[in-house]
C-alpha cells in the first residue's frame, strides 16, 4: 500500500482526530479502525496487482480526501484562546471560512468515495473481488450522502487505521 502514504504531521493530526472524536462522543473501536484500515490495503492490493492505475489514482484521491476532510474538520474548532482574541465580527468571518471549507472537503469526500465505489463495481466483481461497501467499511445502508455522521466516523476510522498500520510497519 506504499502508494497510498500520506505526507501530514501525522501525530498532530491523530491527535486532533481523537481529540474531535472524544469531544463529540465518538466511540470507536481498534478493531473499526483495523478494519477500515485492511479493507482499503486490501482493494489497493488487488488493485496493484491487476495493474489498474485508474483504480489506484481514485483510491489515492480517496484516502487523500478523508485526511482533508479530518484536517478541516479540526480547523473548525477554534481554542478558546484564540476566540478572546478576535472581535465578534472577525469571528464570525473565521467560523463562517472554516465551516465552508469543512462543507467542501466533505462534498470532495463524498464525491470521491462515490467515484472510487462507482469505478470498483464496474470493474471488480461485488462480493466476490471486492467487499459490498466497496472502501467504505460501514454497512452500505450508511453510504448515503447524507449521512454526514457515518461519513465522518469512516474517515476518522480509516486514517487512525493507516496510521497506526504504518507505525506498526516502521517499528514505533
């Protein structure tokens, strides 16, 4: 799965995941995350060794959309420091900029998770090459665009499990 690495500050972003997480409630499991994690090496495997680059750009924009979207997910809470700092006017401006562009990572998300599962049934056996959800590890009943919560929790889940497997892999 070397091609789908991720190039963030990794620790600070899983640590303002869990963080995000534990303040809203989230209750996710190691094994939720391994799973999520294993179900997408697993497609990248079979996707590298069929040699389908088309399948391996989307899949790249995929796990790519989900760190943004977790990145602009976190940006959106602001310390209560730096609210203090800012007039009402100003932050209002900031809350209304991240909330927009939380809003668009989220429609990339979507929108690239759709593309990728579209792209993978067309290509690959359901339920036989590839898993039904495709790389969404949730039941497929959560795949709906509107379930902004399942969504979230799948991304949540799948770059803790691509973290923790390449700390495992790089021996930390």
């Amino acid at each position: 799965m070397a091609n789908l690495k991720h190039y963030l500050n990794e620790n600070e972003l899983i640590f303002n995941v869990k963080k995000y997480l534990a303040l809203r409630g989230f209750d996710f499991s190691k094994d939720s995350t391994t799973a999520a994690a294993r179900r997408v090496s697993d497609i990248s495997d079979l996707l590298e060794g069929s040699e389908d680059a088309n399948g391996m750009k989307l899949l790249s924009s995929l796990v790519a959309s989900a760190e943004s979207y977790l990145q602009r997910t976190n940006a959106t809470d602001l310390s209560p420091e730096h609210k203090a700092r800012l007039t009402d006017e100003q932050f209002l401006s900031l809350k209304q900029e991240r909330d927009m562009n939380r809003r668009i990572s989220y429609e990339a998300l979507m929108s690239n998770l759709t593309a990728f599962n579209r792209y993978l049934f067309e290509n690959y056996e359901p339920g036989a090459e590839v898993p039904y959800g495709g790389a969404c590890s949730l039941d497929p009943i959560f795949l709906s665009p509107m379930d902004r919560t399942a969504v979230s929790r799948w991304a949540c889940e799948l770059v803790i499990g691509m973290y923790n497997d390449e700390r495992k892999e790089g021996g930390q």
